[in-house]
C-alpha cells in the first residue's frame, strides 16, 4: 500500500465504518477469532470489491446492500450524502492506483471449508 494511499484511507472518516468488518489489502487484514474460524471470512476484502465493482454500484449498494443484493449479510448503514461522496472519491482513487500499477490487490483463496456437526445437516 503506497503511504499517501494509506494516509487518504486514514483520512476518510466513513471507512472506518466499513473496516470494522471489512479487511482492506494489506491495509488491515481481518482478524480470524479462534473460537469460530469458519465464520469470520463473509465481508470480502473492502480492495478486492474496489478492483472489481463499478463505481455506481458500489456507491448504491452502500446505501442498501440487502435491496441491491437480496439476502446480503452487510446491513444497511444510513450512510448521508457526505460520506457516500468521500466514499465515491476513494474508490475512484483506488481504481486510479491499480490502473497505474502503484496497488496489486492480491487475490487469496475464499476461506471456505466444508461444514462439519450440526450445521452440515440440510
Ligand atoms: C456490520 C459489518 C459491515 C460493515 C460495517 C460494512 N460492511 Fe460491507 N459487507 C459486509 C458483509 C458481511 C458483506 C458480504 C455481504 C454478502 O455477500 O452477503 C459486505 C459486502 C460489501 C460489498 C459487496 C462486495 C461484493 O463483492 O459484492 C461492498 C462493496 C461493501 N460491503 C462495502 C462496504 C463499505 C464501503 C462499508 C463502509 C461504508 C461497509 N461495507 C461496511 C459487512 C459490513
């Protein structure tokens, strides 16, 4: 993560909402809590979704994820105007950074492993 990268995303006040349940790159990586290490893994890493997703759509997602996306496990924030405005800007900046090498987002295996016990069960 290039430093002026990583001074904007400290700089960003609503991304510290997402973070809380969001990894970012090597920004923040997600803790695993050892008592449930099947179930931390549901929020993807916040560089990856940047990489991939539009830009409207990601900025309206935000402001409804379970209406744009039926069964989403993110809740819908109540993110204002201003925050989803900072929040566009970011993403455009990321994308700017890939598209000019300066970011490698690094895509890791979904850590997903086959459910064993009661939960297995259909
Ligand atoms: C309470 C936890 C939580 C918070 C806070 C949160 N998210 Fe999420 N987010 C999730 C989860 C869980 C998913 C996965 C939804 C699913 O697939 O069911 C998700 C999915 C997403 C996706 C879709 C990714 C994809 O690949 O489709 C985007 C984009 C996203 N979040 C952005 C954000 C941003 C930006 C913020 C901060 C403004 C934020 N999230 C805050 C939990 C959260």
């Amino acid at each position: 993560m290039p430093a002026p990268l990583g001074r904007e995303i400290a700089a960003t006040g609503s991304m510290g909402i997402c973070l809380g349940c969001h990894g970012f790159g090597d920004y923040r990586q997600v803790p695993i809590p050892a008592d449930e290490p099947a179930a931390y893994a549901f929020a993807p890493d916040l560089l990856l979704a940047m990489e991939k997703l539009e830009t409207n759509y990601f900025i309206n997602y935000l402001r409804d994820p379970p209406y744009l996306q039926p069964g989403s496990r993110m809740p819908k924030l109540a993110l204002n105007k201003q925050q989803l405005e900072e929040l566009r800007e970011l993403v455009l900046t990321v994308k700017e950074a890939i598209a000019a090498g300066q970011l490698q987002p690094v895509h890791n295996y979904y850590r997903m492993q086959k459910r064993t016990g009661e939960a297995a069960k259909p």
